[in-house]
C-alpha cells in the first residue's frame, strides 16, 4: 500500500501531483466539467450544454472534458453550432464599454449584433449548409463582447479561434482590430471588418465594409468652402473654422487627411493662424471627457464652421453645449459631420429646431437607385425582426453575407480541402466580378450556386463592395447627407443636390441642396 490519503502521496517526491485511490497514488485526472457522468467525461453536446445552463458546450469527444463555448463574454449563439460539421464564425464587438465612468452598452453596438444576427438567420433559413465533398456543413455565428479594452478582445478573439474553431472572424471597430491583428496574422484567420474606418493595420489580410475615414475628408474639405462662400456672400471678412475631434484613431485618421486639403480665407488650417482652431477632447477609455469645458472654448472662438470627426458624443453632448454656450453676437454655425453620424436616433433629441437641423451636414458613401432599393429592403425587414428601426447599422448585415459567401466560394474551389482562413480570405477575391448577386435573403441560393460555376459580384447596402484586387481597400465615391424631417420625425436624406466625390479620379461634382 503507497498511502492512505492524498497527503501521502504528496509527502512523497516521486507522487506529487497524484491522489490516494484504493491505497495506491493514481494520476489524477482532469475534471470532466459539466455534462460529465461517473468523471469519466463528457457523454454529449446536448448534456454539456444543458449542464452548462442551457449555454452551448460542447462534448468533442465523449470521455473528455465538456468545452464551453457560450460564457458571460461570449453571450450570443446562433445558427446549427451543435452540428459537428458546422463552419463557425465569430463576432468580436463592443457590445459593452468600459471607461472611468462605469461599463455601457453602445445603442449601436446592440443594433450591428442584430444586423449580423439577421443575416445568419436568413442564410440559416434559407439553405442546409455548403456543399463540402460528401457533407452539408451549416455556418453558425458566435458573439463576443471585446468591451472595448485590447486584452479582452485579444482574449475573446482566441476563445473563438483555438476553443470554438472559428476560420473568420467579424470585428466591429478599429480598435479591437488593432489588438488581435498579430493574433489573426499568426492563425491566418480571415477578418472582416464591419466597421472599421481608420487605416487597415499593416500586412493584415483583411477586408472592410464601409469605406475608410480617409475618403470623408475631400468633401469635407469641399464642404467648408462651399460654406464660406455663402458666409462671405453676407460678410467678406475673413471666416473661423474649428475642427473638433475625439482623441481616437479614426477621428485622428479623418483629421490628418483632412487638413492636408483643408483650404479656407486663400489658405491651409495652418496657414491661418487665430482664424483655425484644433480641438481634441480626451480618450474616453481612459479619462473622462471635459464635455463643457472643450464647448466652451468652442463657444468662445465662435467659428463659422466646426468640421466634426466624433461618433454619438458629438450629437448628445456637444451640439446643445456648444449651442447653450454660444455667444448672442454671433452668427451660429454650421456643422459638417461624417459616416461616423450616419444615424437619426442620437440626432432626435439634440436638433430642436428646422433652424438648427439645416445647419449640420455630412459626408456618406454614395448611394444609387439599386442600392437605396437594397438598403429599403433591408430595413423592412429588420423591422419585421426586432420591431425597432436599424438607424445605419447596414454594415453588419453586410459583413455576415460578405463572410458567408467567401465561405461559399472557398467551399466551390475544391470540395475536398478544409475551409480555413486562407481559402476564407481567397473566397473574396471571387465576389468583384461577375453576375450581380444583392445582399438580399431571395438571392442566396443564386448567389451560391453561380460560385460553384466561376465569380459573382456582391452589392451590398451602401456600396457596391469592389475590392481594389491589388490593395484589397474599397474605392467607394462619397456623397453629403442632410437631416430632414417628414410625418413620422427625423429623417436622413441622402445625396442632397447631387454632391459626390470619386476617389478614382479625385473630382467633386453637384451642388448642395437640402431643404
């Protein structure tokens, strides 16, 4: 006999680590975790999941550890996961922030997870699986919350590679994909970025959906004078700008290329000394933001014009400061914003009046006739789902159809190789040229089916989706957008007058109008 209890056999060097069982000093084993019976290991995915409070885990191997995959931080599961042949794809977004005034949840943030969540529906409902040699493999999707901190993404974006095997992953912000790019170029995971605006990081394969920060700029740019023009029309003298700017990387991205072109009173920003001024408020992730007091230096200046690259704080905090605090003898100023505004539900409250909502303006990926059809389209049908409004959050409905259908096209490439990141990645050079295929639930088994036979070309809902093939970047031309208002309150309106900017050939063209 080797012992009599487990201190035995941890008294004895050759033992340590081991357990006293049946008097002798056995390995001890691993803990099956839940859905185990007798500890001899997991029997099913089904009891796994149910052990583990009806949230997916999985059983790989009867007789080994369950493997949870659906945790406080990866919340969301949908699709056939429990399918072993399933091809999983991950979300990695901030759908919680964390900052020094306490952890919020981003209203856009839940909005994009819905978008994302709505389009694996529809290609759940509307086809098995892909064809893979002999199998029919469904995709299925799981989200995870990066809580806008690198660790946690970086964290969470390995949970979904190494633990739940996701080839693609969906990352919703620049940030969060500054943090895992080493990770994603390490594992040759494939990356699409729903939302992504500042400059891809380098040497990482991976594809946008919406037009980088950069393209804003130029008709930003044009914007101003187009403004001063007008101003000047009552009074000559000299006009002020201000750039007001939260201290981010896309913010910073859209301020660097805008003031290479900014041009007013005959000369650059710089150029014009006291008539310009930079504002750029705190990181808000790691300080708290001095709303009031970045106003009123604002206010003070009292510039004509305050060019904006700020998300949601801008309209809910700094329009009714700035406007508050502005001085009676001064003319009011005019706004002009970018895509990161591109949403009614934050502008509602902070536009009180036609007077006030006339004065902001802003820049947008430019839509035609076929793609306001698709972005209608889509929005009935989001509202169908979730009985509220998407409010711009097209670009997760995208980035999951962009995800699925390079999937589609690796699967067609070879049926007998495994669908890994690289084919992933691969896949997207066979959605730019060929037959029109919408972002559209009745045009998914078309779409999938012209893959098995060559290429197609994918629209989505603000562009048309064509990689540049040699920088992988999209080309997209831009418009202005303006706020309206109609029978049922606020309204976006977009293209007002024609205005456009074409990164091809570097022309602005169209004259402003809204009303």
């Amino acid at each position: 006999m080797q012992c009599r209890a487990d201190a035995d056999c941890e008294a004895n060097p050759n033992f340590h680590g081991r357990v006293c069982e049946l008097g002798f000093c056995a390995i001890k084993k691993p803990d099956p975790g839940p859905g185990s019976t007798g500890g001899e290991g997991c029997v099913s995915t089904a009891l796994c999941t149910q052990a583990n409070s009806g949230k997916a885990s999985v059983c790989a191997k009867a007789g080994t550890p369950c493997v949870p995959w659906e945790d406080a931080e990866c919340p969301t599961i949908t699709g056939q996961w429990d399918n072993p042949d399933a091809i999983m794809v991950g979300a990695l977004l901030p759908l919680t922030f964390d900052s020094p005034l306490g952890s919020s949840t981003p209203a856009y943030a839940t909005r994009l997870q819905r978008a994302i969540d709505l389009a694996a529906g529809e290609f759940d409902r509307k086809i098995p699986g892909l064809k893979v040699g002999s199998k029919t493999r469904p995709i299925a999707l799981l989200h995870c919350n990066s809580r806008g901190i690198p660790n946690q993404a970086r964290n969470r974006f390995t949970h979904l590679t190494d633990v739940v095997g996701a080839q693609a992953v969906i990352v919703g912000w620049d940030d969060d994909l500054a943090a895992v790019a080493p990770l994603a170029t390490e594992r040759k995971t494939a990356i699409v970025c729903s939302d992504c605006l500042a400059p891809l990081p380098a040497g990482l394969d991976a594809r946008r959906i919406i037009p980088p920060i950069t393209l804003d700029a130029p008709l930003a740019a044009w914007r101003v004078k187009d403004l001063e023009a007008k101003i000047k029309q009552v009074d000559p003298s000299p006009i002020r700008v201000a750039l007001l700017i939260e201290g981010l990387r896309v913010p910073k991205a859209f301020s660097d290329e805008l003031l290479k072109t900014l041009e007013f009173n005959g000369t650059s920003a710089a150029g014009n000394g006291s008539n310009f001024l930079p504002v750029m408020t705190e990181d808000p992730r790691e300080h708290t933001i001095d709303h009031d007091g970045h106003a009123a230096a604002i206010a003070a200046f009292a510039p004509h014009v305050i060019v904006v690259g700020m998300a949601s704080a801008f309209p809910t905090f700094f329009i009714p400061l700035i406007e508050k605090k502005w001085p009676a003898d001064k003319p009011r100023p005019y706004y002009i914003v970018t895509q990161l505004n591109y949403e009614v539900a934050s502008f509602e409250d902070a536009l009180t009046s036609d007077e006030l909502r006339r004065r902001v303006s802003g820049t947008y990926p430019r839509l035609d006739d076929s793609l306001r059809a698709n972005v209608e389209s889509y929005e009935t049908r989001y509202r169908q789902e979730f009985f509220s409004a998407a409010d711009g959050n097209f670009s997760g409905y995208e980035s999951f159809y962009a995800t699925a259908f390079a999937a589609a096209a690796a699967a067609s490439a070879d049926p007998f190789a495994p669908i890994d990141g690289p084919r992933i990645a691969a896949g997207f050079e066979r959605l730019s040229n060929g037959p029109s295929v919408d972002f559209h639930p009745g045009q998914i088994n078309a779409g999938i089916s012209l893959l098995g036979a060559g290429s197609i070309d994918v629209r989505g809902l603000t562009s048309e989706l064509d990689w540049n093939p040699t920088t992988r970047e999209l080309e997209t031309e831009m418009a202005m957008y303006c706020f309206g208002r109609d029978e049922s309150g606020l309204v976006l309106k977009s293209d007002p007058g024609g205005v456009f900017y074409s990164p091809k050939t570097g022309l602005i063209t169209g004259t402003y109008a809204c009303e």
